[in-house]
C-alpha cells in the first residue's frame, strides 16, 4: 500500500516519481494501454515526462485478485481523504463557514487537493483514478457493469516520473 503520511507531505515536493492505479475499459491490455497513455499525454494538469504501464502488475477484471486489488485501491484514496480531512480539522477547519476564513498558503492547498478527490479531478495524490467515470471511486453501476463483463475492464498499474 501508498505510503500517505499527510504530516510528512513537505517531504515529498522533491519526488520525481509517482505510482497510479488506473480502472479502464478496453477490449484487451493494448487496447487499455493506449486509452490510458493518450489520457496522460492530454492530461493538461500533470505533465509527466515518462509514463510506463506496468503490465506484469496490471489486472484484467477477470482476474481473482482485481476486485480484491480495486478495493485496496479505491480504499487508498479514502485514506488520504481522511486525512486531509482530519489535518485540516486539526487547524480549525471544523465546519464550511470556517473555509472563508482559510488563509491562503498550505491549508488552502490541503482544501484544494480534498476538492480534486471529490470532484474527480486527477492529480499527483491520487492513487486510484477511475478513468471511466472520471473518479477516484467506482459507482454501484459501474461494479455491476464490471461483474455482468469482466473480459473489458482492466486496472493498470502506471508508474510516472515528473
């Protein structure tokens, strides 16, 4: 699992490398590949400079390992919502009518990256993205959709570099 120390995140402005988790449909690994790839390279958020699918690492839904492996996924990036929930809540930040008195600087960038996770909006801290959905979750629809067609749905694992 992602290690997701909120408190030490200063650390990690000097990381160069980053792992995802990426849920997409496609009729075969190729497919997927190039369906994922192409959303990097017109991603205008994130411009990584290298991009690599980590195909022996990367499942089709079929596998008995994937759902296992989306929900630990899926579960990564609710932990660092909570987290980034709770540091914020550590602040102050207890309620909505505290956001306007957020001054800007780190705590503002902490709400910022809470707002990308709810709003399906990729980013560097996420660890799964949903690329069919635009989401770092999976709908009730979407998991019933994977189970009545395992032979379409992939989760590839994707290492970048800044």
């Amino acid at each position: 699992m992602l290690n997701i120390d909120i408190l030490s995140r200063q650390k990690d402005l000097g990381k160069t490398q980053y792992y995802h988790e990426i849920l997409t449909k496609g009729a075969d690994l190729e497919f997927s590949k190039r369906r994922v790839l192409r959303f990097f390279q017109k991603y205008k958020l994130i411009n990584y400079s290298n991009v690599s699918v980590l195909e022996k690492e990367s499942l089709p839904a079929s596998s008995p390992e994937f759902e296992e492996r989306l929900k630990e996924a899926i579960l990564t990036n609710r932990q660092l919502l909570r987290n980034l929930i709770k540091e914020l809540q550590d602040e102050g930040i207890t309620t909505i009518q505290n956001l306007q008195a957020i001054q800007q600087g780190y705590k503002t960038r902490v709400f910022h990256v809470i707002t990308h996770l709810l709003d399906g909006k990729f980013g560097l801290d996420t660890h799964f993205y949903n690329l069919e959905e635009d989401s770092h979750w999976v709908s009730e629809e979407l998991w019933e959709k994977i189970k009545n067609d395992t032979s379409h749905y992939w989760l590839l694992s994707i290492e970048a570099k800044i």
